[in-house]
C-alpha cells in the first residue's frame, strides 16, 4: 500500500508532518485531518521500501469470475436499496482478490467526492474494461443500475463459461504431449545409452535407427546444446510476439487461426457467440448502436473479426445494415448473419443476438466435446509413437545378436 507524507499545521498552528498508508491519495487525505492536521502539501513516499502486498497486487489478475460475482453482488445490494458508497465498501472488505479490491476501494472513495461510479470505473481498465464501464454509464442515465449489474454478470458468467469449455479441451492434449515428450526425453537420455554400451561390449554393428536415436541421445545430455535451444525457442517466441504486434502480422495469423483444421471452427463459432452476447447486451442496455460496436470490435480478440465489426460500424453510420457488412467480410457463420438480418428487420435485434448467442454456445460445448473425442486417439497414437520409437532402437540390435549367435 503506497504511503503519503503531508507536511501542514495542528489546530495551535504549530507544522506538523505525518505520514500514512492508505490505498489513494483521497483516503490519505481524510486520515491526516482525523489527526487534526490542515494539509499543505502532501506527496506519495516513493523511496526504496519493497511491500510484499504490493507485489501480490500487481501479480495478481481480475478474471471473469471475479468481475461475474462482484456484479451478482453489487446488484443484489443496490436492488435491495443499499446505497453506492456504502455498498462498495462492503464488498471491497469481503472481495479476496487484492487487485479488485483495492480498485473497489479508490472507487469507493472516489464515489464519496462526488465522482459518477462509471467514471471511477474507467480509472481501472485493468478491472473494468470499456463494456463493463460502457453498460454501467448506461445504467447510471436510464436509472436501472441494478438491471444492467445483473446482465454484465449473466454476460460474465457466460463468457466464463465458454472458456472453461475451451480450456477442459485444450487440458488433456497439453496434459498428455507434456508427459509424451518428458517420457521421451527421460528414456532417450538414460535408458538408450546403457544399452548402446552392452551392444558394443558384444562386438554388435547398431542398425541405422538406433544411431540416430543414440544420435538425438548424445545431443541431449550436452548442457551446451539445451542452452541453444532454449535460446532459439526465446528468439522464436520474442520474434512471434514482435510479428504479431504488427497489425499485418496479427491479421495474417489471425486469419491462419480462422482456417485451422479442429480448432478454426471453434474458434469462429467461439466468437460469433461472444459478439452476439456482448453486442445483444450492450443495446439491450441502452448503450447506442455505434458506441456498442465499437466495444465489441475493440474486445473481439481476433484482427479479422475486428475489421469486420469495424466495417458494419462505417456501414451503420452511412445508413447501411450491420448484417450486410458482416456478410461481405465472410468472417461470421451464414445462419447468424440471416439471424441478425432479420432482427434488423424486426426492430428485435437485441433479442436475436441474444437468441445467435445461445444457439452457438451450445455449438461450441458440442464442438468441444467432438475435438476432445478426436484428440484423445490423436495423442495416444503420438504417445504411443514416441515411446516405441525408443523400444524399436533398442529391439533392433538384439534381432541382430540373436542371428550372430544362430
């Protein structure tokens, strides 16, 4: 927690100087007069003092669970007539995530000057992004705060869900190429070495493979050689990230994810679900067509997906139909683009975005569910290929001791 010094004078107008802790300079503020003090000036102690709270603090990340809770709890409150500031005292005190709860608590304190809840929102971007802050303003001028609280947390809630769906398929291929390529490692280093040397003890010419393998073997219990490959992998990695911060290189891997074998569709059907959620909730909630479509370009996470929210944006501001500009870019699915045309047509479109939404997030649950059961087979016979690759080169020069001596 950063400390304050201010420097003023007591009620008997003699200086004073104190110093507090305190989560923003307001709170420092207000902790200084309660010591009877008329603050000067008062500045944030920055000298070389290493807090271990601070450094959790910063470590530590705001998930969507998080933001999914705090908003089910915020609403309760305010629905139940709980004021703000008191309010968001009361879950800054019982949040267990730091970084949360000490933006909640310079919210809180901001709210106590007189500063809207949206706009002390929008001083974190590292807790409350533009569509959280967007739908709360929203909720704030049409005076349904506590509405518009209970859609971000279904809105959170469900996008929660979609990526703990993502993250079991991605589990058990990870969880199984790890232990495939430490196995594989471990028998090439140790096990293969002691059966090369009982072969040439006997005299026995290794067939080809079991070079190589004794060749990969060598290559690996080397420290030299591991020290150049973690180098290439940083430089690969270092190179990536330098590309891909690029807006070429983002659009160009971008659209190489879109087209993937197995994953290219999930991924598709992953984010046309989350633009119909976010967009659907976002008009639902009074936020303006043209405001709301910017948030979504901006949270899209894909450059093609974006350009294409982009362009039905330039599109609506000339007149033209969001459904069309989304159908000429080809990025979404053909039957959530007519979904959308139609509620165009209808004056419904909120509630047919909300409608796409929930038809392809139940296609994404059963696409997981299709790759996971396609993936299973794939990493065993990948398992299965590099452990017997290992038996094979140490079964091969056996074969060729058992002719010698027949």
């Amino acid at each position: 927690m950063p400390t304050y010094v201010a420097t003023g004078r007591d009620t008997a107008g003699r200086p004073r100087k104190e110093r507090v802790s305190a989560a923003t300079p307001s709170e420092a503020r207000n902790l200084i007069k309660e010591r009877g003090v008329f603050i000067q000036e008062m500045k944030e102690d920055r000298g070389f003092n290493i807090d271990l709270n601070d450094i959790k603090t910063s470590l530590t990340s705001v998930t969507v669970k998080d933001k999914a809770i705090f908003s089910r709890q915020f609403a309760a409150l305010v629905n139940a007539g709980v004021a703000l500031v008191r309010g968001l005292g009361v879950l800054a005190e019982e949040c267990p995530n730091p970084k949360l709860k000490k933006s909640l608590q310079a919210i809180n304190s901001d709210v106590q000057q007189g500063t809207s809840l949206s706009d002390s929102m929008r001083k974190h971007p590292q807790c409350f992004d533009g569509l959280y802050v967007s739908m709360v303003q929203a909720g704030e001028v049409g005076g349904v705060l506590d509405e518009v609280l209970n859609r971000l947390a279904k809105l959170l809630e469900d996008l929660n869900r979609l990526q703990n769906q993502i993250r079991s398929a991605m589990a058990y291929p990870v969880t199984v190429g790890i232990l495939a390529t430490v196995i594989f490692i471990a028998m090439t280093m140790f096990l293969i070495p002691i059966f090369a040397d009982i072969f040439s003890e006997l005299g026995t010419e290794l067939p080809a493979f079991t070079k190589m393998m004794l060749g990969i073997s060598n290559f690996l219990r080397k420290p030299i050689n591991w020290i150049i490959m973690i180098g290439v992998i940083a430089i690969t990695v270092f190179a990536y990230r330098r590309y891909y911060s690029t807006r070429v290189g983002r659009e160009t891997i971008d659209r190489l994810a879109l087209k993937m074998p197995l994953f290219g569709d999930l991924i598709q059907k992953t984010a046309t679900a989350r633009f119909c959620r976010t967009f659907g909730s976002l008009s639902r909630s009074g936020v303006p067509i043209l405001t709301a479509l910017e948030i979504v370009r901006d949270t899209a996470g894909n450059q093609v997906i974006s350009d294409a929210v982009d362009g039905a944006r330039q599109e609506i501001q000339t007149g033209g139909m969001i459904s069309l500009a989304l159908q000429r870019y080809k990025v979404f699915p053909i039957m959530a683009i007519q979904m959308i045309s139609i509620g165009e047509e209808t004056g419904e479109l909120d509630q047919m975005l909300m409608k796409v939404a929930d038809f392809y997030e139940d296609e994404v649950e059963q696409a997981v569910k299709a790759l996971t059961s396609i993936m299973e087979p794939i990493m065993i016979i990948v398992l299965g290929g590099m452990v017997g690759s290992i038996l094979v080169s140490m079964y091969l020069p056996m074969f060729k001791v058992m002719d010698a001596i027949g």
